[in-house]
C-alpha cells in the first residue's frame, strides 16, 4: 500500500453513494440479525459485493467480534432483502478470505485466530511495514509481466463477450468453452487425458484447493487433516484453515516435498509443487513422483498437484506431470491463469478423472456453489485461447522471461556473498543472505530504498524460514529495472554488512 492511501475496505469513490440501513428485531431460531450492516445501494450485479462489503467492515470495526456467529444465510436474505444464492456467495468470499470461518452443520463465525483485528484494536498496535512514497519497484513474487497483452489479440478476444448482453448465469463448473480450451492444452502440454466435462473453472488456486479438501472431508466422512509443503504458498493454507481444516506442514529439501516426512505426518490431503516448489524452487524427481502416485493410488491419499508455473522451465525437458503417471484417479490436478496471463483474471481450474473415488463428492459441492468468475471474463479468456492468442502469448512470455532469469543468474554468480536457487524455471528466485543478516531487516532496508522484495520467512509456516533468504520475483520488472534493482539489493547488503563484500564486474555493483 502507497503511504497515504487508503485500506481497501474504504471505498474509492469520490462522491459518497446512497446508503440504506438494514436492522430488524424479528426473533428467528437460527440467530436474529442483530448487527446493522451498512448496505449500499447494489447496482447491476453487485449484490454479493456489496454483502460482502458490509459483512467485512462489520468484521473489521468490530460489531462482529472473534468467534462470533453470524446469522444464516436464511436470516440475511429474508431480513436484508436479498437472494440466499447472494449471500451464500458472499459468506464464501469472506470464508475464503479469512474473515469467517466455515464449520461443518453448524454457524459461520468470525475468525478467532489472529487473522482479523478490529480497526479500533489496530490504531493502538504498531502498523506493518508499508511501501515508500519514493517506491520504484514491486519484486515480490507472483507478478508476470502483462504489458505484452496491450494489443490487438487480447482486445479482440474481450470485445465481443462485453458486447453481447448476458442472457444467463454463468455455469458453476465453468464456461464450456473455456473448459474445453483447458482440456486442449493440458493434454498437449502436460500430457495430462483429461476431457471438458473434467475441468472446473475456479477463482484462484486455493479456491480450487479448498473445494477438492471439502470433497474429501464429504467423501471420508470425517474431518480431514491436510499436509502441505513448508515452506510453501500462504494462501492456500490460510483459506483451509479459515475453512477450519487441520493444516500440517511437511518440510521440504532441495528435490521437493520431503515423502519421508510425509510418511509419518498422518495426512489425508497433501499439496504439493512438483514442477518448481514454491518458493524453493525444487523439482520433484520422477522416482518420487512415482511414489507419490503409488501411494495416492494404494493408501487413499489425495494428492493435489498445484502445477502453477510449469510453462516456465529453462534448464532440461520438463518432467511429467503427477496427474499424467497416474491410473488409480488419487491424484488432482491445479492450474491457473496467474502467471501465465494475469492474476488480474482470477481464473484458475481443477481436473480429476471420473473413476477418482473422489468424483462424487467433488460434484456434490460444485452443485451447491456459484459461478465463481464472470461470464465475459470466461468468454474472453477462451477466445483468447481458441484464435491461438494464448500460445504465442506464451512463446513470447517465455523469451522474455528467460532473459531476465540469465540476468539473475549472472548477479548470482557475481556477487560473493550469497547465491540463488530455483533458477532452473518460474518466475522467482530464493536469494541466499550471509550472516550475521536477516531477511527482514535486508527487506526494511530495501523498502527504505523503494524496492519491495519478500523474505523467506513469509513462505514457512512458523513464520521463520530455517535460511535467511529473499524472495525475488523477476517476472513484472523490465530488464532495466530489474538491473538496476540487482544493483541495490547488492549495494544495501553491502552497506550492512559493512564490507566491501559485492558484485565483481556488475556495472552498478
């Protein structure tokens, strides 16, 4: 956030809209709607966000408290005037994004662990760190660089699903189209046999995630415990224990996701890298990954394979992935858009094949959701992909990319005092710090300087990183930026340590 900005619970508008006050005293069994939400006046469509607005600054300024239930979705769409399908949406969006926690035949509540503070509650505590007015540059991982979509293909796939006006709700599972295009491309490019009516469309990998660990929970019939990788990607993990699953982490070496450790952590659900860990960067061998099938296939494992970046690899042919070495249907397929369009889109998908004992279950709870990413969102990214906009978009991606991936490479192997590792694909690298440093403080000093990069420690789930490490993506930045940033990530090492310890032959070093 820009220094004098606003949180994103503030709206931007400049004129104030109309505001309705909705209260009622009317006593109903399951919990009386006893806290006023301020609801704007919902434009076209926007119903669930304004819901899910007025929920979450109830949260936040504290007139629902941690732990607090909130009213069904029976008593907020009969007292507040809407549809139940809108409110069952915005409870999921706020689920989903740690505000609420979902239990299983009992009432939404509040979070009670930590992940939201009252607003009053904040004032008084000291405030995180916040990007610089003088901030230049973003290299925290997960941005790709979108400018390459600036042209006529990418226009022409949108103008003709905004022009049309919508005659339908969009389906949950997603647009056929779309699905297809999907299926297309991970049987050509993963290897993976999977056909349209196997793909579900979601809004983001951990939306997928959670929808296939609430189908194991349906299909076990018990609570589940899920394994992930530690380090590893925080959003999945918070939005499975907002959804109040047992969330245990496995370590990980340089290879990948430790299958020994995995072993004796009792889980039934695991998520796994294998292409390039996150953030690690390790690759999970074939040996392993053939284990791992083996054992998703013979002690009811489900494994999910979050395949999020395996179109970028600069080093070796690419291995196969989990979902194409296996014929048990243990293993669950993720992938999304992020990367390789835009996070903007916030369109990912789910694939596993019918004879997974898992299949039923997962239909069951794709039945009771909403369509989770706009109709024309949909409609565009598929024509982007039937005309073949998507492949080249990718083959040029992928160039660029790699010659930024060379320019980290070459600082790497300049500087003498650290190194990188997960060079070998993605779009991020971990950045090895020498003692007596810590990440964060290398972080704090570069954000003084306008860089934002990311630490380690922000991937483990004990919030401490066994390495003091960065975390640099390289992907959004332009090759001048990026050597200049390289330049200052070595000059602010250099400066706390205090030496002379640095880049030899790095213009800038």
């Amino acid at each position: 956030m820009v220094r004098g900005s606003r949180p994103h619970w503030i709206c931007e508008n400049a004129r104030e809209p109309r505001v309705e006050w909705s209260r009622t005293g009317e006593s109903m069994a399951s919990g009386d709607l006893e806290v006023p939400l301020l609801l704007r006046a919902p434009e076209r469509g926007a119903v669930r966000s304004g819901l899910a607005e007025a929920l979450r600054a109830a949260v936040l300024d504290g007139r629902y408290g941690a732990g607090d239930a909130i009213p069904s979705s029976r008593v907020l769409a009969q007292q507040l005037g809407v549809s139940r399908g809108s409110v069952v949406a915005a409870v999921d969006q706020l689920v989903g994004e740690g505000y609420l926690v979902a239990h299983p035949r009992a009432a939404v509540t509040v979070a009670a662990d930590g992940v939201v503070v009252p607003i009053r509650s904040r004032v008084e505590r000291a405030e995180p760190a916040v990007l610089p007015a003088t901030a230049r540059l973003d290299l925290r991982p997960g941005r790709p660089d979108t400018r390459d979509l600036d042209g006529p293909e990418w226009r022409a796939a949108w103008r003709p699903a905004l022009s049309a006006p919508p005659s339908e709700l969009p389906s949950a599972a997603g647009h056929a189209g779309l699905r297809r295009r999907i299926a297309e491309q991970l049987r050509r490019s993963r290897g993976i046999d999977v056909e349209a009516e196997d793909v579900l469309v979601t809004s983001g990998t951990a939306d997928a995630v959670a929808l296939l660990v609430r189908a194991a929970a349906i299909a076990l019939g018990r609570p589940v415990r899920v394994a992930v990788e530690d380090p590893g990607y925080p959003a999945v993990r918070r939005r499975l224990r907002a959804e109040g699953h047992e969330v245990v982490g496995v370590p990980v070496d340089a290879d990948g996701i430790d299958l020994d450790a995995l072993a004796t952590s009792g889980a039934d659900v695991v998520v796994v890298t294998p292409s390039h860990q996150y953030p690690t960067g390790g690759r999970l061998a074939l040996a392993a990954r053939l284990e791992l099938v083996r054992r998703a296939a013979t002690e009811r494992l489900l494994v999910i394979e979050d395949d999020y970046d395996s179109e970028f690899r600069y080093v070796g042919a690419p291995l196969p992935a989990l979902a194409s070495l296996d014929g048990g249907g243990g293993v669950a397929h993720v992938g999304s858009f992020s990367k390789t369009v835009s996070p903007w889109l916030r369109v990912a998908y789910l694939t596993l094949p019918p004879s997974s004992w898992l299949h039923g279950a997962v239909r069951e709870v794709d039945a009771e959701r909403d369509a989770s990413v706009s109709g024309p969102t949909q409609e565009a990214l598929a024509a982007f992909m039937a005309g073949g906009g998507f492949r080249r978009h990718l083959t040029r991606s992928r160039r660029r990319y790699a010659h930024r991936r060379g320019l980290v490479r070459d600082f790497s192997e300049a500087i003498d005092w650290g190194s990188a590792r997960g060079l070998d694909g993605g779009l991020h690298v971990v950045l090895g710090l020498p003692a007596p440093l810590t990440a964060r403080a290398v972080v704090a000093a570069l954000a003084a300087e306008g860089l934002l990069v990311a630490p380690l420690d922000d991937y483990a789930l004990a919030d401490r990183a066994e390495q003091e490490a960065l975390v640099l993506g390289y992907g959004s930045a332009s090759d001048l930026e990026l050597t200049a940033a390289l330049s200052t990530i070595d000059r602010t090492v250099r400066a706390l340590l205090g030496g002379d310890a640095g880049v030899r032959g790095i213009p800038g070093g």
